[in-house]
C-alpha cells in the first residue's frame, strides 16, 4: 500500500525545510531519505492523518537520535497519544489546546500574558 502522490509530493517539498544546516538533512543526505520514507509510512500507517508539514520536524528530531525503524514508531506513538488530532484537517485540537494554554498563562501569570501578547504570541 502507498499513499496519495499528492502527499508524497507535498513530503518531498519539505524536507529541505527540515533542519536544512543540520549535516543529516543538508542536500541529499542521508537523512533526508530517511525522514522521508518516515513521514511516507507514517502517512501510509495513518491515511486519516496523512502527512502535514508541522510533522517533519518532529520526524526529523527522532532520526537524529535514533534508527529509521526506531524512530517511526516513536514518531506513531506521539502521534497516537501525545498529539491525536494535532495534524488532522482543520488543526482543532491544536487550537483546543493552544486557547486553553493561551488562557491559563492569563490566569497564572498577567504580566506573562501580556509579554506574550506583545510579541504576538497571543492574540
């Protein structure tokens, strides 16, 4: 089974953008053949998810710790219980979770919220 050419397509055009002057990923290194066939398993693994472009630098850190292999089902299991929903269309769980972080440093901390909020951190 393989995933949508689109999404390979849309894979490939990132991983220059992936720690670009990092000696695994820079040109045609090594690295970046294997975030790629990473993200494209990952994308095969969960075709509801797919692939989104916040994912390769996630993909991109564990490969540089760990063996292909390794870090593919490092980089499912964070997706299945650290960050469900976070790459799924829409990114609702993402904004769900950045509101509720958004008001709990209001809550917490004014002064925070307000440097956050001068350097446009938060709205």
């Amino acid at each position: 089974q393989d995933s949508d050419p689109r999404v390979l397509d849309d894979i490939k055009k990132d991983l220059a953008r992936s720690f670009p002057d990092h000696e695994m990923f820079r040109g045609d290194a090594l690295g970046q053949h294997s975030l790629y066939d990473v993200l494209r398993a990952y994308a095969v693994h969960d075709p509801d998810v797919g692939y989104c472009q916040a994912q390769a630098p996630i993909a991109a850190i564990l490969l540089m710790h760990l063996p292909p292999e390794q870090a593919f089902w490092v980089f499912v299991q964070i997706n299945e219980e650290y960050v469900k929903g976070y790459f799924s269309d829409g990114l609702h769980a993402i904004k769900e979770d950045a509101l509720a972080t958004e008001l709990l440093i209001q809550r917490i901390s004014h002064k925070g919220f307000r440097l956050l909020v001068c350097i446009y951190c938060f709205s």
